[in-house]
C-alpha cells in the first residue's frame, strides 16, 4: 500500500489497481495505515468527494525517493 502511494497512486482506486485488488477490499488495511500514522487523507482538490492519500512518515518517503528508485532498471 505504502509503495503504491509513493510511486504516485495517491487515490483509493490507484492504490487498489497497483495491489490488485478491489478499491472496497483495501478499506481496512488503509485505515490500519491511517491510524498508524503512516498516512493522511486529503481532500482532492479537484474533485468533491474524493480524497488522496500521503505517506507521513519521513524514513519511508526517503526510502521510495531514493533508494527504492536506484533499484528499478534504467
């Protein structure tokens, strides 16, 4: 979940296409996310009811900006 937000599948739908699953299947696991701290809902600034998500925590931004990207093929 967190990787699909930082390769920038900010939306419920995104996320769920990126894991392979369901935008419903995901519910709980993003609010286990949520209530962890790990990520914050925002609302969508061009489009009324929905929301994006953002990885809070500064070590795992750091992880996917760096040196998860080092590891893809060039």
């Amino acid at each position: 979940m967190l990787a699909a937000v930082a390769e920038g599948n900010a939306t419920r739908g995104g996320i769920a296409n990126y894991v392979g699953r369901k935008a419903t299947d995901i519910a709980h696991p993003v609010n286990v996310l949520e209530d962890a701290g790990l990520l914050t809902r925002e609302a969508d600034a061009f489009r009324e009811n929905r929301s994006t998500f953002r990885i809070t925590e500064p070590l795992i931004i750091f992880y996917h900006a760096v040196y998860a990207a080092s590891l893809e093929p060039a």
